[in-house]
C-alpha cells in the first residue's frame, strides 16, 4: 500500500477565513485540490457562493458561512457550520485581516481599533472556539506578515496587529503542542491581492522592486503553498514558527 502523500489532506476539515478575496481564497482552493473538505468563511455571501460552485468541482466537500467575525456570536456559528458540513474540525487558517494605511496623526481610534479587532481580536476568539474540538493531529495556522517583524511609515496600527499575531502564535504554540495540536504561521511580504490593488502605484512598486532581492512583487499562488505545508503532515515536527514569504525581504 501506497503511504500518504504528506503534503495532501485527504480526510481533512479545514476552516479557511477571509475566502471570499485574496489569499484567503487562494488558500482555499488549493486546500480543496489537495482533497481537503473546506469551510470557506467571509463576509461576502456572493464571492462565497461563486467559490463553492468552483471548488465543488474538486470533489471535495464545500461548505460556507457569511459571517463578520467581529460579531458575537460569530466563532460559535463558524464551529457550528463547519461541525454540521464536515461532523470534525482538523485545521483552521486565520487568514482575515484588514490593512488601512495612515500616518501617526491619520491613525485614529477607529483606525487602530479596527485592525487590532479584526487582525487580532477576531482570530483569537475563533481559535478559542475551535480548539475545543481539535484532536492531536490538528493544525491552527495564522496568516502574519512581515509587518510583525519590521516596521514601516504609516503602517503603526498594522505593524501593531501583525506584531501580536508573531506572539500569539509563539504562546498558543507552547500551550497546545503537548495536546498534539500545532500552531504555526505564515507571514507574507508584499503581495498583489484586493486589499491593496489601489495602494500599489507605479512609484511604490517600483520603491518594493528595488527593496526585495526577489525582485517582484509576490502573488497569492506564492503564499498558498507555504499554508499547506504547515497545515499538512509534512510540517508535523514544525511548532511555534512564523515563515517567511517575502522574497527576502526580512532577510535583509
């Protein structure tokens, strides 16, 4: 017998937040080719729908859930949801977040107070709801950024959000690997998605070209593998760590 492909996830119910767009959504759809069941969770019922009619053509099982996670209420739904699709949970990618550049005097309350609601609050009140269905096996990752580990002008609120999620990750991993359960992250450089197609002008990309020894920009099919790895068995002795996909730009 043919030993399982480690990088798979056949059998696997996986929760994918932040679905709808981006690299949430790319997430999803190679967590679907590679034979999980998939949860997709966001605030768009629309791009939802559209997703699960093409993700369904994986053979995968596709479920999904509308929700804002700010909302209480909202962590117990997603259990909810992915209990009666899947009956199991084994995985969860936190991969919502906000990001809303501003200076130091353009950061307002709202400002910070959004993206520490969303970027950090939400997914921690979804992990504190799921884990209590989490067997050993299981994997939590959270979608980072370089941004937790370098700052950068007019990104504090956000700096501050992704700073948090790095130590999240790194207490939640101590306190859960004897249990068996993992917790790692992923964090992203610069990436082409929705959330900053508008932000990206010619001048800053040509500002990122020339401070990424990549050389590019990255894209969601960059960011989507190293997600899989850590939520597959292939990362199975991987606890606590944060991996870095920015085209070295933190190697610097």
């Amino acid at each position: 017998m043919t030993a399982p492909h480690p990088f798979r996830l056949d059998g696997k119910a996986v929760i994918v937040t932040g679905a709808s767009s981006g690299i949430g959504a790319g997430i999803a759809r190679l967590a679907a080719r590679s034979g999980a069941d998939v949860l997709l969770v966001g605030r768009s019922r629309s791009r939802l729908a559209e997703l699960v009619q093409e993700l369904r053509e994986t053979g995968s099982s596709i479920a999904s859930i509308a929700v804002d996670l700010r909302d209480d209420g909202a962590p117990e739904a997603v259990v909810a949801a992915a209990l009666e699709a899947f009956d199991r949970i084994d995985v969860l990618v936190n991969a919502a977040g906000i990001y809303r550049m501003a200076s130091l005097d353009e950061t307002s309350d709202e400002i910070f107070d959004e993206h520490w609601e969303v970027n950090v609050r939400a997914p921690f009140r979804l992990t504190r709801a799921v884990h209590p269905h989490l067997e050993a096996g299981a994997s939590i990752v959270f979608v980072s950024s370089m941004s937790g580990r370098v700052g950068s002008p007019n990104d504090s609120a956000y700096c501050a959000s992704k700073g948090a999620i790095e130590l999240i990750v790194k207490a939640l991993a101590t306190e859960l690997a004897p249990a068996g359960i993992r917790v790692n992250a992923v964090a992203p450089g610069n990436v082409r998605t929705p959330i900053n197609a508008e932000l990206i002008t010619p001048e800053l990309e040509a500002e990122i070209l020339a401070t990424t020894p990549a050389g590019r920009i990255g894209e969601v099919d960059d960011i989507a593998p190293a997600v899989l790895y850590l939520a597959s068995d292939a990362s199975r002795y991987v606890v606590g760590a944060s991996l870095a996909v920015d085209g070295g730009f933190t190697a610097q």
